[in-house]
C-alpha cells in the first residue's frame, strides 16, 4: 500500500511538472503571437491561468533568460531565444536547405519569398527572404493568420476532407477583417483543385496589390507539411506566372526530402 501510495504522489508531481511546463510554452507563445510586452497579470487574464501560476512561471523564465523585464513591470521574450534560435538555424541541416531554397527564388525571380508552416489552426511564415526589386514585400515572421486569408491555406490542410476542415478551421476565420464572409464552399473547392495542380495562386484578399503563389512541400508520404511561397506585386506576378511556379516547385522539390519522418 504504501509502495502505492508513494507511486500515485510521484504522478501526480509528474503531471504537476508537465502542466507546468506547458503553461510556461503557453505563455511564451502567446508573448510572440501579441508582439507586445505585457504585465504578468494581463498574460494571466489572457490565458485564464490562475494569476500565482503565471506569477511565478514569469519569474522563473526571467531568471532563466526566456523573458525580460522591459520597464512598469511588462515582460517580452528575452534574448536566451535568440540564443537557441540561433544555434537552430547553425546546426539544422533543413535549416539550411530551406535558406538556400529561399535564396535560389529570390535569385530566379527577385520577389520575397517565403517558407511557411501550420502553428495550431493558423498560418504562419517561419522565415523568409526579401526580394531584391526596389519595390520591396516585406514578411512579420511567426504572426498567426487564418488558414482562409493565405494561399498556403488551400494547401496545408488538403490532407483533411470537408469534414475534417469544417472540425479544424475555427468558424470566426471564415471573414475577412473587414467582416465580409468567406465561402466555405468555395475554399473547400480550391483546397481540391490545389491538390490536385499542385499550386494555389491568388489576387491577396488583405490588400489590393498584391498576387500570392504558394506550392507544398510535401514528406515523402504526400502530406504538404509546409508550402513555399512568393508575395509579388500583380503586374510582375501576371506576366511572370509560370516562371514564379516553376522556380517555387524546384525549390520544394529539392527540400522536401529533409521532411522525411524518422524511423
């Protein structure tokens, strides 16, 4: 019993760590996703955390570097992040793939270009290029946007059906900002057609300047486990359309070995 009992007390302490681990990531996240530094008991009410928990998880990360204290008691990421994602982007051979890539469509097509990922149900850009024309797009790295604003959206979800896009696109993210809706339909048609040419292009619903092509990069099982994309000004991306998919799809090509799962 007591062999039991002493058992039960060390799960419990387990379960214990791991909730708090994840609150400690969920505050992390959500410091990035706000991009504003905040007191610790505006991240509570944010979070629906209990105001203690947060209070201390944020001292522990101030302590540990994962945080920084930026004045009237607001905290921000701190600079130990920059740190790992630094040693990421060394020693990460897909990493390095994915720059070259980047660059190699850059240099085909002189339009920023971007690699991009799910974080969740949403969309973000993971890293990027800038274009070389004078007229430059620039790119907010890890901002998290609804699957239906985007390109890559038609194509990172193509692996699920109707069904399964209706139980993991949240219903708010069919509008636009300004309010005005988005056919569900419709974005399951082009998820379809996506699949099946292998590209998604579009005038962007967020501006009306834009043109935006997105291709998969697809694991050696066939899902699109991130896309690369190009954002060009309309003109250049109507005359130049082909060449823009055709330098996107070499470029997927050649990094999507490194997206192999192991084992």
């Amino acid at each position: 019993m007591a062999s039991a009992a002493v058992e039960n007390e060390a799960v419990k302490a387990e379960g214990t760590r791991s909730r708090g681990l994840d609150r400690a990531f969920d505050i992390l996240d959500f410091l990035a996703n706000a991009r504003r530094a905040m007191r610790p008991n505006e991240i509570a009410l944010e979070l629906g955390a209990p105001r203690s928990t947060v209070y201390d998880l944020t001292a522990l990360l101030v302590r540990r570097g994962f945080l920084e204290e930026v004045g009237d008691g607001r905290l921000f990421l701190g600079d130990r992040l920059h740190i790992l994602g630094a040693a990421y982007d060394a020693l990460s051979s897909r990493q390095k793939a994915i720059e070259a890539a980047l660059g190699r469509i850059v240099e085909d097509t002189q339009e920023t270009a971007q690699f991009c990922r799910l974080d969740g149900d949403k969309y973000i850009v993971v890293t990027a290029r800038d274009g070389t024309r004078p007229f430059r797009i620039t790119t907010n790295i890890g901002h998290r946007v609804p699957l239906t604003w985007t390109a890559s959206g038609r194509l990172l979800v193509d692996h699920l059906d109707a069904a399964g896009i209706a139980a993991f696109v949240p219903p708010e993210d069919f509008a636009l900002p300004d309010g005005r809706p988005i056919d569900r339909a419709a974005f399951g048609s082009e998820v379809e057609i996506a699949k099946a040419v292998g590209h998604f292009t579009f005038d962007s619903t967020l501006d009306s300047y834009t043109h935006c092509f997105a291709v998969p990069v697809r694991s050696p099982a066939g899902r699109a486990e991130a896309t690369l994309c190009i954002v060009a000004p309309r003109e250049d991306a109507y005359r130049n359309h082909a060449a823009y998919l055709a330098s996107l799809k070499q470029a997927a090509a050649q990094i999507s070995p490194f997206f192999a799962k192991p084992g």
